[in-house]
C-alpha cells in the first residue's frame, strides 16, 4: 500500500533511521575502543594512536563532496547498503590486524564507507520528508546519530570487558551489518540522472555560506568536548562526565520538543540565534568560576546546538532542487568534518597562551562570528516559513 506523502514516520523513514542507529553504534564502538587497541596490543605511543584515529576524518573530508555527486548520479540507496556493509566487512578485518600500518590502512577505507553512508542518509532524508517538513524529520532521525555515537563506546566498553577486542570487532561488525539490512529496506528516493545531463556540482555554492555557519558552530561546540571535563575540574567537579551528560541530554530533548521549528520560521535566522545561543553558553562556562556556571552553560550550549544543524540543512535544501541535495549534503558535512577537527584545535592554541577560560572565550567568538553571518543573508528562497 502506498503510503500517504504528508505522513513523516513511515516505513521508509523508519527503516533509514534504524539504519542510521545501528550504524552509528558501531562508529561509538570504534571511537571509543580503537585508540586502546592502538596503544594496548600494538603498542603504539601517542603518535601512532593520533595517527590511527586521524585516518578515518581525513579520508572523510576527502571524499564527502564526491559521495554527494554519486549519491545524486546513482541514487541514495547504492550508497546506504554499500557504505554499511563495507564498514562490516572492515571492522571484522580488524580481528586479522597485527600492527599499526594495517589499522591505519583500516581506518582510512573505514573513512570511505564512513563519507558514503553519512551523505547519501542525509539526501535520502530530506527525499523522504514530507513538503515543508524537512526540519522535524532531521530532527527526530538525527537523534538516532546522536545515540548511536553516544551510547556505543559504552557498548564496546561493555564487549571490550566480556571478551577483549575480538567480541568488540565482531558486535561492532554485526551492528553495521544489521545497518545494511535495515539500509535495505530504504527504497530508492532519487531516480539516477541521465548519463547525459552534467554532474551535480562537486562542492555546492548552495551550502557555503550556511556550511561555513555550520562549522563555526561546531568548532565553537568542539571547545566544550575538548576542554570541558578539565573546566570541571577547574571549579571542583570531579564527576567531569556530569558536563557532557548535562549537555548530551539538553541536545536530546530540545530536538524532540522543537522539532518542527526549522520549519516554520525562516531557517537562516533560527541558525543565526542558535549560534548566538551557543556563544552565551560558552561565556557562561568561561566567565563564572562555579560548579553551576559550568552546567549552566553546557545546558545553554546545548540548546543552540540542538537548533543548528537541522536549521542550516532545511536552508540548504529549500534552495536546491532535488537532483543535487546529495551534492549539497556533501558540501555541507565537509564543514562538520572541519569544524570537529579544526574547533578543538583552534580552542587549544587559545587555552595554551592564556587559560582553559580564554579557550571558551575564543570558541564564543567564533560562534558570534557565525550568527553575524548568517544573521545578515537574504532569506534562503524557498524557505516555507514566514
């Protein structure tokens, strides 16, 4: 039976976020375990586990803007089932790894299967929303993401515990495993273009300026990550886990309860206040020297993340059309690729010359920057609010 196309949760749509789940668990498991099996059986220093780990973001920087154009060329489904069950098949190869040069070699192939699925998930979401609520469903699918990461390295430490790497690797594996199975149930939501039409852009000019927004806000999102369990530690919190779990679960229920608010008001503008929102935040941790300034502000972060990323990609597609929203994907999440790795580093160099504080400051300045730059662009054309 064909399903109405102004209902959001269906089958389609239920499936790719099951997708997502399971995938993102098994990425959790690998954050969370794989600098131990760097350090622990092969023996690699501080060096060799940066290095391992660094891979896989490299590669996905790399190849994020070509998953866009053959997401857009083939279709979203190829991609999903494919990126899934490559990324099984290379966790279970970890099981064969005896040094540090084939789990780099690992980690980069993981980066491919990594920029595949990330971008044809996202342009197949915004194929399955219903008109005028690309928002709500980014909203709601993206905690899926959120959990995924979030709850597998307890998954891998729990397995790591049980059996040693080999159980993690393989119930790794079985999750992206059961992501594919689930992938399959996706159908396809983009017809292939014709072989003689020109290729979707490789880097969209769509998703620029929103992009570059994007990663201000995940940059400046990256300090509270990077630095905030040693700002918790600063003001005598020794549970410093307490921050992120503040933080982690004001995200969670700010995507549930305004779900559908990049949908009705102009999405630039919600981007722009976000961001705002998050500067405050981070003023707030750097600026109060007390237990509640940092949890305060981690909770203020927390809303303005919550907000950004589904206000910047409802942006982004309500001025594509949808023969290039994998493209645009793919030239948006570079910037989420940049801002994670670019965010916490910017912060150090700040925290290094003038303190853990100044760190925040800089971070709020940077998300300021952000919300002046959004704040000042026209209204996205296309965008269904008022």
């Amino acid at each position: 039976m064909r399903e109405p196309r102004d209902r959001l949760f269906t089958s389609a749509l239920v499936a790719l976020t099951a997708a997502d789940l399971a995938y993102f668990t098994a990425a959790g498991v690998l954050i969370g375990v794989t600098p131990f099996f760097a350090a622990g059986p092969l023996g690699a220093g501080a060096a060799g586990v940066g290095l391992a780990v660094g891979a896989f973001s490299v590669t996905t920087l790399v190849l994020r803007p070509l998953a866009g154009r053959w997401s857009d060329r083939y279709g979203r489904r190829p991609l999903l089932i494919g990126g899934a069950g490559l990324f099984a098949i290379l966790i279970g190869g970890h099981l064969l790894v005896t040094d540090l040069a084939w789990l780099v070699g690992l980690r980069v192939l993981l980066g491919v299967a990594e920029a595949v699925f990330f971008v044809a998930g996202f342009a197949a979401l915004a194929d399955l929303a219903p008109p005028g609520r690309a928002g709500e469903a980014l909203s709601y699918s993206s905690l899926a993401l959120y959990f995924g990461v979030a709850g597998g390295p307890l998954v891998g430490q729990a397995l790591l515990g049980w059996g040693g790497f080999g159980w993690v690797w393989v119930g790794a594996a079985l999750c992206a495993l059961v992501a594919a199975i689930f992938a399959a149930r996706v159908p396809e939501t983009q017809q292939p273009s014709d072989a003689a039409s020109p290729p979707a852009p490789l880097i969209h000019p769509a998703a620029l300026v929103p992009g570059l927004g994007l990663f201000t806000g995940v940059a400046a999102g990256g300090a509270l990550f990077a630095f905030g369990a040693l700002r918790a530690a600063e003001v005598g919190l020794n549970a410093w886990s307490v921050v992120l779990l503040v933080y982690g679960s004001v995200v969670g229920t700010c995507r549930i309860l305004f779900a559908t608010l990049p949908d009705r008001v102009r999405p630039l503008r919600l981007a722009a206040g976000a961001l705002a929102t998050s500067a405050l935040g981070l003023v707030v941790v750097a600026v109060v020297p007390a237990l509640w300034g940092v949890l305060a502000g981690a909770a203020v972060l927390g809303v303005g993340t919550a907000l950004l990323t589904p206000a910047v990609f409802v942006a982004i597609f309500a001025v594509v059309p949808d023969s290039e929203r994998g493209s645009a994907a793919g030239t948006a999440s570079v910037f989420i690729d940049l801002g994670l790795g670019g965010g916490p580093m910017i912060v150090g160099f700040v925290a290094a010359a003038g303190g853990i504080s100044a760190g925040f400051l800089a971070a709020a300045a940077l998300a300021t920057g952000g919300a002046a730059l959004l704040a000042a662009r026209p209204r996205a054309a296309g965008a269904r609010a008022g």
